[in-house]
C-alpha cells in the first residue's frame, strides 16, 4: 500500500502532510511546513503570489523579467514536495488543497502550472486538486469523528483571510452547498497588528517612540513577529512575556488573554456575522448545521470557538493543528486515489498479444465480377433444383408405371418355368388349344405382347428384353394379374377376342437428361506472409 501526499496552499505558509501507512500509528505522519516564498536568484524575492493565481498581470522580478502567480505557486510546491519527501518514496498520487474562493480559471491555471513544471523537472505526479473545505471534511471523516455526515460550515481562519463554507455529506460524498464566502478584512495578520499596536502604547508610556522614523522600521518588523507569538501563546497559555527592543530602549511587556480577547472581539463578532450570511445564500439555518470545523491558524484563539457556539449553539469540532488539518485531509484523499487506482489495475486481466503480419493483405473489390460470380452461383443452384425436381417426376411417373402395370412375382408363381433364359413361357395350367404368350422387349424401350387364349377370368403376361438384335436377354419373372371380375351377360369368346386384338401397349421410359454443372469457385491466393488491413473494404450486396 502506498502513502499519498497531501498539500495545503495558505497566503503565507505551505504545508504538505505524508499520509500513514495502515500498520503505522498516527504519529508516523510527516508534516513539513514552509513560507509562501519563492526566490529565483539573489535579487528576486516573491511574496504575496497565491493571491495572484489566474491574475494576467504578471509580477515583476528585480531584472523586469515577468511570472505569473500561477508558475511562482508551482515552484513553491515542487520545493515543498522535495523536502517531505527527502526520507520517503515518491507517492502514486498527490492531491492539492486550494482556496475554495478560487475560480475555476485559477484552478485550471495552477493545473497547468503544476503539469508544465513537473514535466520539465521530469518528476511526473498524479495530481488532483480539491477545495480546503471538501479537504478539511475528509480530515473530519478520517480522524474518528462519527458524525461526519449532514451540514457542515468549514470556518478556516488564516492569516490574510477568512473562508465561510457550507458543506453537505453524503454517504462519504461531499459537495459545497451556495456560494463560499470569503472577506479579506479579517484574518491573523489583522489579528498581528491590533497586538502590535497594544505593545507599542505599553512601550510608549515609558519611552516616546516616533514610529515615522525610517531608522526604527526593522525594530517595527521584529515586533511585528513577537506579537504573532505572543497571539499564538495566548492561545494555550493564559499570560506570556513579550520583548520589546527599539531604538528608544527594551523592555519585557507582560500581556494576559482577557487583553488579547478584548483586542480581537470586534473582529471576532464580525466573522459570526458573516457565518450567518454564509448560511443565508446556502439556504440554510443553524437549526440545520450539524457541526462547526475550524481550520486555519488564527482559529485556535479560544473567543472564536467561544463565540460562535454561543452564537449558534452547535457543537465545535477543532484539529489540534487546525493549520494542517486540510493538508491532511488531502493526503487522506491522495492515498484512497493511489490505492484504488492500483487495485484496478492488478484487477484487469492483461491483455492478450495480437501477432502482428509484415505482409499487408490488400483486398480489392470488383463491382462486376462479384455480380457475375454471384448471379453464376444462383444460375447453377437453381439449375440443380430444376433437375432434381424432374428427376423425381419423371422418376416417380415411371415406376409408378410400371408398378402398376408390372405385378412382381409372388410365391405362388408358376414352378413350371424350366430356364431363366428362355424367351417362351408356357402355362401347363392353360386349357387345350392355347399358345404361349412370347415377350420381347427391345432396346428402345419395352413392349408387352400378349397372345393365346388363356383360360377366362385369368391372363398371362410374359415380359423379355434383349440386350442386341436377335440375341435374348434372361426373362423377368412373370407376373398373373388377378381374375378379372366377370361382367354380367358377357360372353368369354368375345372378351378374349378383344383381348387378342387389342393393341400392345408401351412402359413410358424415363427420359434422360443432363445435369448442369455447377461452377467452380476458386479460392483466392494469399500470401505466405499476411498483415491484418487497417480498415476492411465494404462489399456491394448483389
């Protein structure tokens, strides 16, 4: 399983979080903080550019060279991204928390930046970038709070600015509700100078300063920085000492919280103001909200937390590091990307090799011989329909023909018959004065002659072929037909004389025909070698 890397953008300070491994504890996350500051050379140093992320106006380097904001923000988290990964393998994936005030031309400007610079440092990462409060939620839900779900409003208080943002979660999904509102007049560094301030007038009771003086600006500036951590001590300790060094003479100045929170409750009041703003546009009321996330550095102050519980009587949920707590939340979401991603792709079957031909295969089309070929095929086919259905008829004619004309001998014929080659037939059965019935049945075709007198009621039919002339072939068997039923008042004499005049009778021969041939079609000739086409011709349908 591999770790993801988390990274927040803030005004002033850049953090990126390691996330854990499953089997570590939580305390094996890495957090490595650094100051929204870029130097490119000694005479250029850029502060004040995360602000200016999709601004056209470019800033300006000692030597008037132009950057954009958006390049200066990707060399910082390049920068930041070297240094929490000194001891560590490069992650599969990195998600960036940006400010959710930003439009999605800056995000997509960053997107750009950030592609841009990796490619040209050839460390190509998967990056993903989301809005701190969607961060700050995942945070929430990962850091063992229970109720993550429902309405949330994601108070980040930082150092330039204060974001207001109503959130809704679903089943782990997490989408912004209204708009986020955002106000530049309240933040730490406002929070710095009312402090500030409050030093200079203890200080100036004793010793007069003139604060107009250009000598006294750098000992302004180091006062400046002791006041942030006298707030920031203020916000554990109930007292601490502050250094003041000037030009005028040095002194320790103690300062309590009750001070500090008298300082700092106008501003306070206000940002509870712009809550209840922030959940007007979202169409939301308190009644509806079921927590409160404080991010952002200057939110650990206690009165913030303090005033807005009163306020609006929900529960108040505070990172321990609220300065870090979207950055982890990031770094949650890049390890769940990594490891999905990485699970899908052990999952797929790979895929299977397709060999590849050296030989193109060029099929070509000809219109005309394709219909020729084809009408050929159905001429035969149909040819050999017509003749099988004449075979059966003509087939079907004759024997039934010659079935009916021609009886087969039964087991009851006559055992009189000496030779099978003989050619005359003689019916000892027959009365005196008749004469043998002689059949013969030439090449063409096949004649029956009956002759004699056969006994009344009864007839003998003696069937021969001969294969040449004058040569007998074996005769067939002979055939009695049943006794004729006798007509009543007919005289035998006379229906024998009509038998022996009667006209011999002809066996239709099954006329001969010929079968059509079928043409022949030859399969075309390949290659040794084939190679599959890049696009297959479409053959006209006949």
């Amino acid at each position: 399983m591999e770790a993801g890397l988390g990274i927040g953008i803030g005004s002033t300070t850049l953090v990126a979080v390691v996330d854990k491994l499953d089997d570590a504890p939580a305390s094996s996350r890495r957090t490595v903080r650094s100051d929204s500051v870029v130097q490119l050379d000694p005479s250029s140093i850029f502060t004040d550019f995360v602000e200016r992320v999709g601004d056209p106006v470019p800033l300006f380097s000692a030597d008037g060279t132009p950057h954009r904001g958006e390049d200066l923000t990707a060399v910082a988290i390049t920068t930041l991204m070297r240094d929490a990964l000194a001891d560590h393998d490069q992650p599969s994936h990195v998600v960036i928390a940006h400010p959710a005030w930003w439009s999605r031309h800056a995000v997509s400007a960053l997107e750009n930046a950030l592609s841009t610079k990796m490619i040209h440092d050839a460390t190509p990462v998967d990056t993903t970038l989301v809005a701190e409060p969607i961060a700050v939620v995942d945070w929430l839900r990962t850091s063992g709070h229970p109720d993550s779900d429902g309405l949330t409003v994601v108070f980040d208080l930082g150092a330039r600015s204060l974001d207001i943002t109503v959130v809704t979660t679903t089943g782990g999904n997490t989408t912004i509700v209204g708009k986020p509102l955002h106000s530049d007049d309240i933040g730490g560094d406002e929070f710095d100078q009312l402090v500030t301030m409050h030093l200079l007038t203890e200080f100036d009771r004793d010793t007069h300063i003139d604060t107009s003086v250009p000598e006294i600006l750098e000992a302004l500036t180091a006062l400046r920085g002791h006041a942030r951590e006298a707030k920031e001590a203020l916000s554990f300790d109930t007292e601490t000492v502050v250094h003041v060094d000037l030009p005028g003479g040095s002194h320790n100045l103690r300062l309590v919280r009750s001070e500090l929170e008298d300082l700092l409750r106008p501003a306070i009041t206000r940002s509870v103001a712009l809550v209840h703003e922030a959940m007007r546009s979202a169409g939301v009321e308190s009644n509806d909200v079921s927590h409160v996330v404080l991010a952002g550095g200057s939110s650990s102050i206690p009165l913030v937390a303090e005033l807005l519980s009163s306020e609006l009587r929900v529960p108040m949920i505070a990172a321990p590091d609220p300065r870090s707590c979207a950055a982890a939340g990031a770094a949650t979401r890049a390890t769940a990307i990594g490891n999905t991603a990485t699970a899908i792709e052990h999952s797929q079957p790979k895929p299977i090799p397709v060999p590849a031909f050296s030989t193109p295969i060029v099929v070509t089309s000809d219109p005309e011989a394709t219909s020729a070929a084809r009408r050929s095929s159905r001429v035969g086919i149909v040819a050999a329909v017509v003749g099988a259905c004449a075979i059966l008829a003509a087939g079907g004619l004759g024997i039934g023909t010659a079935v009916d004309k021609i009886k087969p001998a039964s087991s009851s014929a006559d055992p009189s018959i000496e030779s099978p080659t003989s050619a005359i037939t003689s019916n000892p059965s027959a009365p005196s004065g008749s004469e043998p019935v002689a059949d013969a049945a030439p090449s063409t075709g096949v004649a029956v002659a009956v002759t004699g007198s056969p006994a009344p009621g009864t007839r003998s039919v003696g069937v021969a072929t001969t294969g040449a002339a004058g040569t007998g072939a074996p005769a067939a068997p002979v055939a009695t037909d049943p006794p004729a039923a006798a007509q009543p008042n007919s005289d035998p004499t006379t229906a024998q004389q009509n038998v022996d005049s009667g006209s011999p009778f002809q066996i239709p021969q099954v006329p001969a025909f010929e079968v059509p041939e079928l043409p022949v079609v030859v399969a075309p000739q390949f290659p040794d070698q084939l190679t599959l086409p890049t696009a297959i011709p479409r053959f006209p349908v006949g």
